[in-house]
C-alpha cells in the first residue's frame, strides 16, 4: 500500500515566535532572509500537498494557489483517515499549532528556518512537537503532553 509521506516547513524567530494577528510576526519585512523563506516555503511545497488549518490557508497568496493541493482542516477530521486521502503523496502540514499537537506523530521529517526575529508573538513553536513519534504508540510516553499516533 502506498505511504503518506508527511513532513513539515515551518519558519520560526528566535525565541519560537511563530505567529501573530493571524499574520507571521515579520510579516512585510522585505529584508533577504525572510524573502527568501517565503519563496523557499512556495519552492518545496509546490507540486505537492499542504494541508493547515483554515486561517492557515486562507493566507496562501493567489500565485500559490493552483500548483498545489490545498486542503483545510478542520477539528473535527480524523487526522489518520485524511492523511489515508493523500495516499503516494508528499503531505505538508502547515499548522497552526493546534494542528501540530494533534499530526506532530505523523510528521518523518521537520524543516525548520530560525529566522533574526525578536519581538512579539501570539504563537508559538511547541519542541515537544519533534518527539511527539509513533515509536511511543501503546507505550506510556514521559512527557504527557506528547501523543503517539501509529505511521501512515
Ligand atoms: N511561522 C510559520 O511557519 C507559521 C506556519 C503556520 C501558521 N503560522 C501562524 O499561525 C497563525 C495561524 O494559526 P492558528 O492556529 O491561529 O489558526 P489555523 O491555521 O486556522 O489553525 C488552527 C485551527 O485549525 C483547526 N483544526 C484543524 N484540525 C484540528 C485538530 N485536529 N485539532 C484542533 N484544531 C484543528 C481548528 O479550527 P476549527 O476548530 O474551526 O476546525 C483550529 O482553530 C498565524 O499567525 C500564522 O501566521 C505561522
């Protein structure tokens, strides 16, 4: 049976900002490195899947949005069943963080920008995230706020 590959780009500040009023937190700032994380985000996702929540989505700009799939998520989705839709594909989930909690088991590989930021954020990036992996299926993981879920 084919696999769901299942991987995440995320773009972080120094201290895990990851959001702020429904925005990113450098949001507009045209300096180098955080262009270049956007048009780097666009380059690796196209071609393939990218499911988020729907502030997430709704955020994708309209040059992105026809050389890719979309798909929105939503908190009633059994995230197995909807990752099973996506079955020989490349999956990336966007986030936000409610949606790392719950598809962080599933994810085999993080890419993860550090960018210079350094002020404010209303989201946040969660490292418990990185471990959150199905190897602790039917164990009693140590941390209790890591769930296990099994591969796809
Ligand atoms: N720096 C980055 O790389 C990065 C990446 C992504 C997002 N962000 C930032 O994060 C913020 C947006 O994230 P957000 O969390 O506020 O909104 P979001 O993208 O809409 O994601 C959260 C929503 O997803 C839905 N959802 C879908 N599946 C779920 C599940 N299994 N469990 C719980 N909720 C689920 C829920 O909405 P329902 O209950 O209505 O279904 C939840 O409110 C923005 O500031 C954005 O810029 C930053």
């Amino acid at each position: 049976m084919q696999q769901t590959v299942v991987r995440v780009i995320c773009a972080i500040g120094q201290s895990g900002q990851l959001g702020l009023n429904g925005e990113l937190p450098w949001e507009g700032n045209r300096d180098p490195e955080y262009v270049a994380d956007v048009a780097r985000f666009f380059d690796i996702t196209r071609g393939h899947v990218l499911i988020a929540g729907p502030k997430t989505i709704g955020a994708v700009p309209d040059f992105a949005r026809t050389d890719r799939t979309l798909f929105v998520l939503r908190s009633h989705m059994d995230p197995e069943a909807t990752l099973k839709q996506f079955a020989g594909r490349v999956v990336f989930v966007g986030g936000g963080p409610p949606v790392w909690d719950i598809y962080a088991p599933y994810v085999s590989h993080w890419d993860i920008t550090r960018l210079p930021y350094d002020g404010p954020a209303d989201r946040w990036f969660n490292p418990n995230w990185l471990t959150a992996s199905a190897r602790h299926q039917g164990d009693r993981h140590p941390n209790p706020s890591v769930r296990a879920g099994p591969s796809i």
